[in-house]
C-alpha cells in the first residue's frame, strides 16, 4: 500500500505536509533554519514572482546555479510549485559548458546567488537571490499570475539534470513528477522518515533534498566545503544530530580511514544510504564495525530510471565475495536482464539491465535519436506506450532474488560517481591530438581511481591536430587543454603513456586491456615539519598543493593545471581545506575551481583574506568618468589614416560572433590581406590556435559562409579581451604590432542584463587594449559600437550625437550600453591625439538580405515567427521594427575603411527610416502568412496559453527565446534611430544602397525560418486570382542579374534559366511587347522582374537602364549581355550599313554596358559579366567575316578585362555558341552570300536554352571558380 499519495505531485505533497506539520523543523544550513510553515511562505512567494514575471508554468525550466543550501533548496520547490521544473546547473561546469548547457535547456529564468552570477555567460534572464534589490527581471512588473497546472498532471517536467553522453556532450535528463514521487514512495517503504528525523543532504543533492520534506522531516544542506573533506562532514553529522544521509561508496571509505569508530561520533545515525559504485564486501565489513547499529542501505539507481534495487547489505552479505549484491527490486516485474540478442534470461546468468514502469525518465532533453537509443518499446508490457531504458550495466539476478551488478556492457568506467564510454574519450582523442590510435582504461581503486589514455602517435597524417607532449610523470597538460573544448572535465585521461603499438587479444584480436602497463607512478611527497606561515606565499600553496595531490612538490610548476596533474572535485575540496586550516580562515571552492593554478589559487586565497569583491564603486559616474580616461601611454605614432585595401595585415576581434563571421568573409572576399583573428579563452596560450579555428570555422558553417580557401588568408591567435596586452605572449603580441595595419574591432560580450561592472573587462579594457595595440603598430582602428549607446528615439541621433556622462547612469539603464559608451569615449580620446580611428554604430542587425542566414536569438524574429503560429500579430502603437541585413552592414564598415575623410569619426549603419510592425506584417500577409492583429496584452496572454507551456524540447527554439524574457509594449516602442546624413553620402560613392525591408526581403527571412524548422511551410505569394502559389528560392537567391537582348532567343531563355534559380531579373531590349511577353512568362519564380526599353548602342539609355535596375532591384551583380546582329554579307558586296550595324551592336553595345557596370561590382568586390561571342570568335568564317571580326573584338575585350581584374572579385564569362536556332539567322539580305554560306547543313542546331543552360552553370559556381570560356556547338558542327 502506498505510503504517499501517488495521484498527487511533489508541490502538492509538499504543501500538505506544510499543512500537517507547520511548526516542525523543515530545512536548514549553517546559516538559517526554516519551519515548515515558513518555507511554505517562502518558497509560495517565489513561486509567484516565477509566475507573474517569467511566465513560469508547465515544462518551464528554471536554473538553479547555487551552492548547496538552503537557498537550493528553496528555489527548487519554488519552482516546482510555480508549475514548473527545476534544472540543475552545477557550479563545478567550466564556463564553457555551463553557457552551453543554458543554450541546450534554455531555461526561463536562472535563479542564483551573487558569488556566482558572474559566471553565467548565457543571455539568460537572472534572478540574484540572496540580493533581492538586484534581481533583474525581463517580464511584466505587474502581470497576472500564470496558470497553473493540476496537481494530478504527474506527466510534467519536475526537474532536468545532466550527464554525460557517448559522444562527450552533456544531455539533459528529463524527469516527470510521477517518477519521483513514486519513487520516493518506494524508498519510504524500506526506510520512512517522520516528524524529528534530520536528513543531511549532500552527495547527490537534488536526488536527496525533497525527499524528507515530503515526510515531515528536517532537511540539513550540507554546504560544497564539506561534502567532501571527511572531518568536516562528520563534524557537521555530528553537530546536526543527523539520522539519515547518503555517501558514495568511495566517500564512506574515505571517512572510515578518518574514523573508523564513527559509531561513537554519530550515534543518532539510524540509517546510511550508499549509492553511485558497487559496494565491496571489504567496505561493508568495515562500515558494520564502525556503525553497528546504523542501517547500511545500499542502492542502484540511474539518473534516468530512479531507484531499480535496494536493501539493508548488513542481511545479505556474503563475505566469501568481492562484492555486495545490491539488493531486492524495488518493482521486480519491470527489471529485465537480456542478453545480446534481447531475449530475457534466467536466473543467476548475467546480461544487461533494462529497466521498465513508471520510474522513467521521459528522455532526453532536445535529444529524441539518442532518446530512441536508449528507451526501448517494453515488449513485455501489453500497456501501449510502454518503454524500457537500457541502463548499459551487466547484471544477474542472485538465486535469493538480488540483483547484482557484474559490470558494465561495452567497458564503461565508473569513476567518482560519473560513468566514462572510453569509446567516446578515445573517438575525442584520435580526432583532436595527432595519435593514430589509443584505448583508455582506468587505474586505481576508489578515490585513487584515474583515467589513463594509451596512445600511439601519428607522425605521417596530424591533419592540423595538436601533438601530445607527456612529462615523466605522465602527465599531458596540453593535450588536457585540446580536449577540454570538447569533453567534460570527468572524460579527461589524467594519465598518458606512449606505446609503439596497442598490444592485442591473441583470439579476438581486439585490444588486450589486461596487457596494458601500469601508468607511471608518482613519488611520494615526504612529511616535512610543518611550516609556520603568517603571510599567504605561492610556496606555501605549491607545498599543499602537493600534499593533496600525494606527489612532489618539485614535480609541480606555475604552468600546470590542478586537474592536468591528477586533481577532481574531491581533491579539490581536500585542498580548500587544507587552505583553511593552514591560513586560518574560510577559503571558498568556487574560485579554486575556476582558476586551478598555483597563481590562480593564491589569489583566490588572497581574495578571501582581504574580504576582495568585484563590484564597482557605487558611484557609478565616477567610475565612468575614471573608466573614460585613455592611458597616456596611449599616443600616435604619427602615421595617418590608411585604406582596407591598403593593408597587408588586418587583425580582427568577434570572428566567432554574428557579425564578426560576416566581416571575415567580407575581408577575405574583397581585400588581398591576411587576416589574424583573435579568438577568446580564458586563459589563452599558443598551442589553442587549433581550437581557435575550429571555433570560427563551426560559427560560419552555422551561418552557410565557411569555405575551406579562408584557412589560406587567415591565421587565429588565442587571446582574451580582459588581459593585459590581450592574453597574448610577448613574442606573439611583437610580431602582431609589427605586422598589422588594420584593426577592426568587432568582439564584445553582448548581455542585456549584466550590470556594467560584469562586462567592464571585455569591454572597456578590451577596447583599451585593443588602442594600446593600435598605439604601438600605427595601425588604423575600426571600432564597431552600438546604438546602445544613445536613448530611444524615433526622431533619431546624428552622427556626431552624444550622451552626458552625467546621464549614462539613469538613460543608458543597461551595463552593455553603458561600457560601450564608455569604449566610444575612449576611441574618441586616441582619435583626438591624432591616432587614425573610426567609429561605427549598427542599429538592429537582421538576418543576410540573399540567405536569411540569422542571429538564432534575435527577439524580433521570434516575435515574428511565433505570431505566425498564433495567425494573431500584436499591435503597439509607435513600435518600429528596425532592422538593418548583416550582410549590408558588414559590407559598409568593409567599404567604409577606405573611405579616409578626416573629419568624419562616427559612421551610422541602422535604418534610419524603420517600418513600422504593422507592416511587417501586412507584407507577410502577402507570402501567405496571414494575421489578425490584437492588442499586446492580449497577444501575450493568447501566447502563454496556446505556446508558451508546451513540452520543453518539443517546441520552436523561439518559444523559448519568449519563454527568456517576453518584452513589455514600452520596450517595444524604445527604438533608437540612427540618421545617416554623413554616412549615406560617403556609402553612395561606393554605390552601396541599403537593402529595402520589403516582402522580397522577409520573403527570404520566412524562407530562411522554414528551413531552421521554425515553420511548417514556406511563404507562397498571391497570383492575380487571389490564389498562393509557393515560391521556389535558388542559386541566385537574391542577385541581380541584367540582361540585354532579352526579347527573344538566347536572352530570353537566359532571363528564364536564372529566374529559375532565384534572381532578380532585369530585361532589355529594344521592343518592349516582347520583353511584357517575356516577363509573363516569369511570374511565380519569386524574384522580381523589371523590363526597360534600351537600344545598346546608344550609351544614355544603357546608363538608364542600369540606374534603374540599381534603384528597383538593386546592385547589379550579373550583366548577361546578350544584344547582338549577325548578317551573312559578300566582302565583295559592300553591305556597309550591315556592317556598321554590326560594329555599333555588337562592339559600342558590349563597351557601353560594360562601362555602366564594372566600376560598381569592383568597389563591391563582386560581380560576374557574361557576354555572347561566338565560335565564329575563335574561327573565321567565310561570309561572316565582320560578324567574326565583331566577335574577335569581343573576345579581346573580355580577355582584357579578365586579366586586368583578377584578383578583384570580378568573374568574366565568354560563351561561344555555334549555329543556334535564333532571329540572327533571318536578319541577313545578301542572297548570294546566304545560298553560299548560310545554307543548313541538316545538322540539328543548338536550340537558345542549350546556351541558356550553359550561363546558368557558369554563375552558379562558388565565387572562387571561373568559367572563362565556354565553347557550345551542335555535335556534327565542330568547329
């Protein structure tokens, strides 16, 4: 019979037990104690500031990123009873790994403390708890309460923690309410708890802390510094009379070296929990004879399947074994030992564990293939929708009915508590280091178990990866730093032996991992007299350092890692205490962990003896005031401002950022300079260029810009903003400021909720830096702003507007905006003392105007999308959705650093004239996505019922952008406009118009978010009959494509074939109802059409022709030149108005466009001129010699223009078609020449689409390839 009531969730359970027992003891630390009554009141308050601020409901996650505490504790049931579920964000991640676990599980809101909020890098929303006046919140002030859901819905989310996965990457295991509560159920039948009963909560924390308060009991949060330091745990057990706790095997072995009569230090003890390793029979007779009269209750449970089997070991020990069974199921009709073919097995055989009923997880989070893998269809549960979830350990089931665990399938290493797939360690290793092969084992027992990788280098193929440099302590702390871009830090071998092969299994022929040697054992560290410090010394840190690490104190050096040398989370906790106790005062683990070397650990010591902080003055104009003073070593060298194009070197920041991908792509594609990109780590060195590049090279194949030929004109160099001289090495740093000669700085920490003292480093001192950089090379500085850094305005700021420092506080209310203030103040300083600089500030960067390639989190487009599923857009009067095409703006500040006018410092690049919302979506109406419009209000509450509680993982990445932070109508209407009254002109020169936000342009943004999978569907346009038709995107998606001759013929079948492909078509010709019926033709293939009556041989109506299709299209990128006359003419004959015809089409037409459209594609460094020769261009013919001489000419200019431009951009395209059947063959009126030339020879002839099909091909070929002649004849034609 059920202990609890299992229809009930944990809220509810809770909260009845809050009622039953108000006055008792629910929760405590070392610093308060909570009644239940109180943490009742406590965690319901925040339970509705989760809800009304954050939209907090079913399946909404909120991260919990705290030490464990009572705070913990109370946020976690906060949000279970907000209705949502709580996710575990361990203060142990790198930072890395943190902010990618944030961007996986996208939770609405991260709940932490204010030791730790700095280390969240997400753009996540930020609630500081034990700081209440500095909560941020991104939500309503004053919203309603959101709905809950029922308390009988056991199916949703209650809490998502993760592990590790076989390929290294974190997962986000996803548990429902019915599995806890039936799982504590189950526990409470073995070992209930009640009214007075205290329960220390430490190892397997979040597993642990409801559990008791579903009871009556007491829940004791043992705080990080002694989960893991022996004495202190068992002081604390000791002091807080505890009754029930749990250990790892491991962690009970540790402290029975310490105390081996625990029995006397805790008598209250009743019951000990043991879970996470196999317990040894050797273990269970010590832990008997230290705690005789304490129940040992041993468990096997995974994250994903809760408790499978547990029992008190002191009744079933068999001493004669190495190992302890771990005791009866606790739901024996759904435990399943299967061998290799899936089929059960009997009793006392051992096979693999699959788990069954309803203590599973649901899954994986955003994971459903490696769902799939690991939940199986039960086939032994009738019940539709049954699962089983394969465990991956080996395991039989005892004659007595125990279930004992024998191993685990495929290897897998259990170490600390974490489960190791030496598959996906040694996949890692081959990959990223220069080793051809290698097998990871383990070493060790217990704490001492490590993981030790043998490998056998690769000396002929490294393909770029790094070499594995191992000291004679087998230790790699290099190869430590490759892999730990891409593992968990538990993944990470310790040790490192070289072997010139892999010995093998004689029979199966697989590795022999018996015959692997022992990896080499370090010297002891000798027990010196102690040494009386009054003062905190690197050799007094070095001296423990090697007492907690059991090795010399001459092996360690300032270079190494504390965990490339053999240092976890347990030693670590070790050594914070040996801190303590050496130092006399509390030394915190969380800094230790964040910078684990030896000067990294003396100044967290240092830190916390002189009570450090990092928070700024609270005079917070002080600060900027301060903050806006240039170094005065920061002075001109006296060389002047020097063009793009001018430069052999440019060295570029934010590469791995939205637009900082776009500016290397431009620079590669339209300078000939090599490009140094620097790349953030935290702690930079040399040998992570590697690393580097494959950080930038997956951010542009991420946004469809990577090409291999980049790595030709580019080189990374680790740095880091926040260092002095960026973090980059002396030699590095001299070789860098002797080189470079551009500098575009492009690289900020982006974050609209951390206050400026959280990114005064990046951004300030980076800048700072970055001047400094600028001072020493003489290198010319393009400093990439914001129009953060003015306030809204619709009226719009100049180019030469600023904000009073004395209103940067109060106008400019978010720390971004105001560091990037103060890095313009700065730029301006250097550019006053005479140093080349310039200033550009972006308003609003939306996705590529040709791709939609886009910023993944940009609220606008979520905005959009996700009214497009409702069919209901808001409406807010004065919201202006400006947006400006990344490509645009990084072609101007590519484009604007040759521009050398000395007086014009700042440069605008946002829409100065932003539509309004309102047409947004009006325009969207017309691809097909119609919307009613309601107030904001009500669209938010229709969002929040209809989208915003669906199951986390299985909704659109842009509900959970809302779900991070829906904005409020006043921010909406906030726009900040930026006038380009000096930048417009100087972008004109350049012929660089603004794409235009219109339906083409969201057409391709819309095209862009079906693809991302966003929508259901792509846009479709109205025909004249009101009907939608889909519009297809191709190759030339976007590109402007003019093509003269286009009335009929080859012209007409080209202006076909590239409208097929997407382009934007502009037709020419001389008779304009034949161009209508051309442009019939192509209504539907998505871009648009504009005809023009031109005769080539007249030079203004070329020149009209292209300011109109740069004006209604926009820039040309492909001219098609296609107007030409063929006439079969006796020399002898003397048709000289023929001929003079010839010359004037077919020589001034091709000079006439090609002075109209060259200059423009080599300011834009692109652009493709295709013109049509002949073969009659390669060969005289008889009776065709003015029309050859014409095509000869035609020839050589292109030739010429070939060579001249190489290196450009420019790609110049001759096609040499043979006899094709078009009006040329019937212009010709020498009979005598036609009977004796232009007779058909019966071969079939080229029809116009076989020469079409050709110039399609040539501009569809990637930018760095050429088709420069193409020669299309009929078969039996040759030439």
């Amino acid at each position: 019979m059920p202990i609890l009531d299992i229809t009930k969730d944990l809220a509810a359970l809770f909260e009845q037990q809050a009622k039953a027992t108000p006055d008792a003891l629910a929760l405590e630390d070392e610093s308060r104690t909570l009644t239940y009554a109180e943490l009742d009141q406590e965690t319901q308050a925040l339970a509705d500031r989760l809800r009304r601020h954050y939209g907090v409901g079913r399946d909404s996650l909120v991260g919990v990123l705290m030490s464990r505490s009572a705070d913990y504790v109370v946020a976690s049931l906060a949000a279970l009873r907000a209705g949502g579920a709580f996710l575990v964000l361990e203060l142990a991640y790198p930072s890395g790994l943190l902010r990618d676990v944030i961007q996986d599980a996208k939770p609405t809101v991260v709940i932490t403390q204010n030791a730790h909020v700095n280390h969240i890098k997400a753009d996540v929303p930020v609630i500081v708890y034990d700081e209440p006046s500095k909560t941020t919140v991104n939500g309503h002030a004053n919203g309603e309460l959101s709905p809950l859901p029922a308390s009988d819905d056991l199916d949703r989310l209650a809490f998502v923690s993760y592990s590790s996965g076989t390929t290294g990457q974190p997962k986000g295991i996803a548990n429902p309410h019915r599995a806890a509560v039936l799982s504590y159920d189950l526990r409470f039948g073995l070992s209930d708890l009640q009214p007075g009963d205290r329960v220390a909560c430490n190892v397997f924390f979040v597993w642990e802390m409801l559990r008791p308060l579903l009871r009556g009991a007491a829940v004791f949060a043992v705080p990080d510094s002694a989960s893991y330091d022996p004495s202190a745990l068992v002081n604390l057990l000791d002091s807080r009379q505890i009754t029930d706790t749990l250990m790892t095997p491991t962690l009970l072995a540790t402290v029975l070296s310490r105390h081996p009569d625990l029995s006397k230090r805790l008598p209250k003890l009743r019951s000990l929990w043991l879970n996470g390793e196999v317990v040894t029979t050797d273990l269970c007779r010590r832990a008997i004879k230290a705690l005789p009269e304490t129940r040992l209750l041993n468990v096997y449970s995974a994250s994903e399947t809760h408790e499978v089997a547990a029992g008190d070991i002191r009744t079933f020990v068999d001493f004669e074994t190495r190992v302890c069974p771990v005791g009866p199921p606790m739901d024996p009709e759904h435990i399943y030992i299967m061998d290799e073919n899936g089929n059960r097995v009997g009793n006392n055989v051992s096979g693999e564990l699959y788990v069954g009923g309803d203590l599973l997880a649901r899954g994986y989070l955003n994971l459903p293939e490696t769902t799939a893998k690991a939940f199986h269809p039960d086939p032994f549960v009738k019940k539709e929708g049954a699962r089983m979830y394969r465990t991956g350990d080996l395991a039989r089931v005892l004659p007595s009915g125990l279930l004992e665990i024998t191993g685990r399938a495929g290897g897998m290493i259990k170490t600390r508590g974490y489960t190791v797939q030496p598959g996906a360690v040694e996949n890692a290793i081959v990959k990223h280091l220069a080793v051809r092969d290698c097998a990871v084992s383990s070493h060790g027992e217990g704490l001492e178990r490590q993981l030790v990788a043998y490998i056998v280098r690769d000396n002929e193929d490294k393909r770029g990866r790094a070499d594995v440099v191992v000291d004679e302590s087998g230790y790699s702390p290099a190869a430590r730093r490759v892999l730990g871009e891409h593992l968990a830090l538990y993944m990470i071998p310790t040790y490192w032996v070289e072997l010139e092969e892999l010995p093998t299994h004689g029979v199966s022929g697989k590795t022999d991992l018996k015959a692997l040697p022992p990896p080499p054992s370090p010297k002891l560290a000798t027990n010196g007299e102690k040494e009386q410090n009054t003062k905190v010394k690197l050799e007094t840190v070095k001296k423990l350092w090697a007492a907690a690490l059991n090795m010399p104190d001459s092996a360690i050096t300032e270079e190494h890692d504390f965990f490339d040398i053999g240092g976890h989370s347990l030693v670590l906790a070790d050594l914070a205490n040996r801190f303590t106790k050496e130092f006399g005062f509390p030394v915190p683990l969380a800094p230790l962990a964040g910078t684990p070397t030896l000067q990294g650990h003396l100044q967290a010591i240092r830190d916390a003896r002189d009570g450090h902080t990092a928070a700024v003055q609270a005079d917070l104009p002080a600060v900027l005031r301060a903050d806006s003073i240039l170094p005065e070593d920061i002075q001109s060298n006296g060389t002047s401002m020097r063009r793009l194009n001018d430069a052999g070197t440019v060295l570029l920041t934010g590469a791995t950022g939205y637009l900082g991908a776009f500016l290397l792509k431009n620079l590669v594609e339209t300078t000939s300079a090599h490009i140094i990109c620097l790349v953030r780590f935290t702690d930079p060195t040399d040998d992570m260029r590697p690393a580097g590049m494959a950080r930038i090279r997956k951010n542009l194949i991420d946004l469809g810009i990577w090409d291999d030929s980049l790595l030709d004109r580019m080189e990374v160099v680790p740095g880091n903003l926040s260092r002095e001289h960026l973090g980059i090495a002396s030699d590095v740093y001299d070789d860098i400021v002797s080189r470079v000669e551009v500098i575009i700085h492009a690289a900020a920490t982006v974050n609209l909720v951390y206050p400026y003292a959280a990114l005064r480093s990046p951004n300030v001192g980076g800048t700072r830096e970055i001047l400094r950089l600028a001072s020493k090379s003489g290198a010319t500085l393009h400093h990439v702003s914001t129009n953060g850094v003015l306030t809204p305005s619709v009226a719009g700021w100049s180019e030469d507007a600023m904000v009073d420092i004395d209103d940067v506080p109060e106008k400019l209310i978010d720390g971004y905006g105001q560091t990037k203030w103060v890095a313009e103040k700065l730029v301006y300083e250097a550019a006053r003392r005479g140093m080349p600089c310039k200033v550009y500030r972006p308003g609003t960067i939306s996705g590529h105007s040709n791709t939609g390639s886009c910023n993944a989190w940009d609220l606008l487009n979520a905005l959009i999308v996700e009214s497009l599923h409702l069919k209901t857009a808001p409406h807010v009067d004065g919201w202006f959705a400006e947006m400006t095409p990344v490509d645009f703006v990084s072609a101007a500040i590519t484009t604007l650093a040759n521009h050398t006018d000395p007086n014009q410092l700042v440069y605008h690049l946002g829409d100065p004239n932003p539509v309004s919302a309102n047409y947004i979506f009006d325009s969207l109406n017309e691809l097909g996505f119609p919307t009613t419009r309601v107030p904001w209000d009500d669209w938010v509450e229709l969002w929040t019922k209809k989208r915003g509680f669906g199951t986390a993982g299985d909704v659109p990445f842009t509900v959970d952008i809302l779900r991070g932070g829906m904005p409020t109508a006043e921010a909406l209407q906030a726009v900040t406009v930026l006038k380009d009254d000096a930048t417009a002109p100087a972008l004109a020169l350049y012929n660089l118009p603004r794409p235009k936000i219109d339906t083409n342009l969201l057409e391709t943004y819309t095209r862009h978010f079906c693809a991302r999978g966003w929508l259901s569907r792509p846009p479709r346009r109205a025909d004249a009959n009101g009907a939608t038709s889909r519009v297809t995107k191709g190759r030339l998606a976007g590109k402007v494509a003019v093509i003269t001759g286009a009335s009929s013929g080859i012209g007409a079948a080209v202006a076909a074939g590239l409208a097929r492909e997407g382009a934007h078509i502009a037709l020419a010709a001389r008779r304009t109802e034949a161009l209508e019926t051309v442009k019939a033709k192509l209504v539907g293939t998505g871009g648009k059409v504009l005809i023009h009556k031109t005769d080539v041989t007249n030079k203004e109506d070329v020149a009209s022709l292209m300011q109109a299709a740069a004006d209604k299209l926009g820039p040309v990128d492909i001219l098609v030149s296609c107007a030409g006359v063929m006439y079969f003419t006796m020399m002898a004959n003397n048709q000289t108005e023929e001929w003079e015809r010839t010359v004037d089409v077919n020589c001034k037409g091709l000079l006439h466009c090609l002075s109209n459209t060259v200059p423009g594609m080599l300011s834009r460094g692109k652009g493709h001129i295709v013109a049509i020769s002949s073969d009659a261009g390669r060969k005289v013919f008889p009776g065709l010699g003015v029309y050859s001489a014409s095509k000869f000419f035609v020839e050589a200019t292109l030739q010429s223009l070939r060579l001249e431009t190489a290196g450009t951009g420019l790609r110049v395209t001759s096609i040499q078609p043979g006899n094709t059947a078009t009006e040329l063959l019937g212009m010709s009126t020498d009979a005598e020449a036609i009977k004796k030339y232009g007779e058909p020879t019966g071969a079939k002839v080229l029809d116009p689409e076989d020469v079409a099909s050709s110039i399609v091909y040539a501009v569809c070929q990637p930018e760095h390839v050429a088709v420069n002649e193409v020669l299309i004849e009929p078969r039996d034609e040759p030439i």
